[in-house]
C-alpha cells in the first residue's frame, strides 16, 4: 500500500466514524423545532473533509490508544468539528463575509434566511459544548481531564483564538495590513482551533508535558500550513494561472500569503512548514504515522 492509498483508508474509515456519531448527536428535524434541526444538520452534513475531529484521533493513535479509547473520545471529536461548522456558517453571513456558496451548495443564510442560520450557527456551538460536558464521558476519561479539555478547546475558539482572529480579519481594511498581522489573523483564527484539536487528544490519550508540547507545535506550523494551502488552491488554477477567487478577494482588499508572498514563496513556505511539523514529532514512535501522513496529505490536499 502505498503512504497516500494509507492515508486515504484512515481518512475514510474515521470520517465514517465522525458522521455515524454525528448523526446520532445531532437529531433530525423530527425534533421540535424542525426548521432549527434542519439548519444545524444542513451545513454539518454538506461535505467537510472532518480534518480537525480526524486529527484529534490521530493524535489519540500517536499516543498509543486504543480503539476503545477513540470510540469514546468521538464527542469530543464531534463537538471539535460542530465548532468549526458554526464558524463557517457565521463566517458566511452577510455581516461578514456574505458567500452565496460554501462547498458548492448555497450557504445556511441563503437556504434558512440569516435568523435561522444565525441560530443554527449558536445552536452548533452551544450544543458542541453540551457535549463536551456530558456525564458519560466520565465513564472513561477523568473529570479533570475532560474539564482540560474544555478548557483547551474554548480558549481555541474564543476572544484570545478564533473569534479574535476573525475579528482582526472583518476589521483589517481599516488600517494598514501586514504581515506580523496575516499571521495573527491565521495563527487565531485557522491555526487555534486545528492546534486544540491535536492537542485534545493528546490530553485524552495521557500525554504529559513533553508529548503535549510537541503536539502543540505541531498544530501551530500545520495550522499556519493549512492556511497557505487553502490560500494557494484559491490562486493557483490546474495550469497555475491565477484564479477568480483571488481577484474577488484582492479587490476586497483581503491579503493572503500568495498576494504577501508570491506563489513561489508561499509554496516554499508550505514546504518548510510541513518539515516543522514532522520534527516537532520527531520523537515519537511509529504509532504517530498518522500524524505525519496527514501533514503530507494535507500540504497536497487539492480540496
Ligand atoms: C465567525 C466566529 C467566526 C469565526 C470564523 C474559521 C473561520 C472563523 C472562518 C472560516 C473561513 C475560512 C476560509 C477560514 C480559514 C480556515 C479554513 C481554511 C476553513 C475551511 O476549513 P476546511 O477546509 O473546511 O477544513 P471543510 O469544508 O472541509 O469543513
């Protein structure tokens, strides 16, 4: 098998494993009220790669846990990714962003009206940290595990993490941008939220300091790594040539790295990067294959 048909098989059997518990963590609109249920589910089920829930099982696995252990970790993972779909579905919002599309489908605002999404933008978020509290993961991890835990998780997303980077982001254009700010913005908004990830699991599966340390580093240059990629796939088209996106967002006024950078820089960045985070890794043991399949894939990633 080779490392890409590897990491594809992960990919695909733990994604299964997200969306199963999803599913069942997130009822359907047979819920009072429908409409609320329908949104919520509208955008978690319209085709994330569920990269962040994933990586937080990869780093469960790099630690040595067992399937078991994974099993009842996917709360958790799921409430990661529950985050991440209510940032979406507000960064898509007309006071924000204002897409009309997100993966190709019409956004939450669009097919709900802004109220609802809005609401089911609150609801993700709110019910993700339900999750994160709830009795029964106590039946496995220690309670002072899991309140590290959310303690992690919600400094990630919230004024000193995501929700600061965003803000930086939307506020940008009204003072000169550069590049110690880019990376504030990305580090918080794109990079926090990836980094929490990782590093949940290894407070799950036991790390101490060290192993956590490392994990840590690991997510801040893969998560600034992330970004990049997601940037140069907006610019550069199948023959290289620039695309749309990036003239919709330079006209905006929006800097990314391949506008900072140059396309070659940025892709040498990439590059150095990943590297980084290979060797914030370097110390542990092949049981965190995973972990460096998944910065390769996703230093590829074509989507
Ligand atoms: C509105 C509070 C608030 C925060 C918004 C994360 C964020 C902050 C906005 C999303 C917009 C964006 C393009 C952010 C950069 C990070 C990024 C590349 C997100 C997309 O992540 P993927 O590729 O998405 O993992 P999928 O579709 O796979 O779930």
């Amino acid at each position: 098998m080779t490392d890409r048909e590897e990491i594809s098989a992960y990919l695909a059997s733990h994604k299964r494993a997200i969306e199963e518990a999803l599913s069942r963590f997130v009822p359907d609109e047979s819920h009072y009220p429908p409409t609320l249920f329908q949104a919520m589910r509208y955008s978690l089920f319209a085709g994330g790669k569920r990269i962040r829930p994933i990586l937080c099982l990869a780093a469960m696995d790099a630690l040595g846990a067992g399937e078991q252990l994974k099993k009842a970790a996917l709360p958790v993972a799921c409430a990661i990714e529950m985050i991440h779909t209510y940032s979406l579905i507000h960064d898509d919002l007309p006071a924000m962003d204002n897409d009309d599309l997100r993966r190709g489908k019409p956004t939450s605002h669009r097919v709900f009206g802004e109220d609802i999404a809005i609401l089911a933008g609150d609801a993700l978020l709110t019910e993700a940290f339900h999750l994160l509290s709830k009795k029964e993961l106590t039946a496995t991890f220690a309670a002072q595990v899991i309140l590290e835990v959310i303690n992690e998780i919600s400094y990630a997303v919230g004024c000193f993490g995501m929700i600061g980077g965003q803000v930086v982001d939307v506020r940008h254009g009204e003072q000169e941008m550069d590049e110690g700010t880019l990376y504030y913005i990305h580090h918080h908004k794109t990079g926090a939220l990836l980094t929490a990830a990782v590093k949940t699991g290894g407070l799950l599966a036991g790390a101490d300091e060290e192993k956590l340390l490392a994990l840590e580093k690991y997510g801040a240059h893969m998560g600034l790594m992330f970004q990049i990629v997601d940037d140069l796939l907006d610019v550069e088209g199948d023959d290289g040539t620039f695309k749309k996106r990036l003239t919709e967002e330079t006209s905006l006024g929006k800097l990314t790295f391949p506008s900072l950078l140059g396309i070659e820089q940025s892709v040498k960045k990439v590059t150095e990067l990943k590297a980084q985070a290979l060797e914030a890794i370097e110390t542990f043991d092949d049981k965190a294959r995973p972990l460096r399949l998944l910065v390769e894939h996703l230093a590829t990633r074509e989507v």
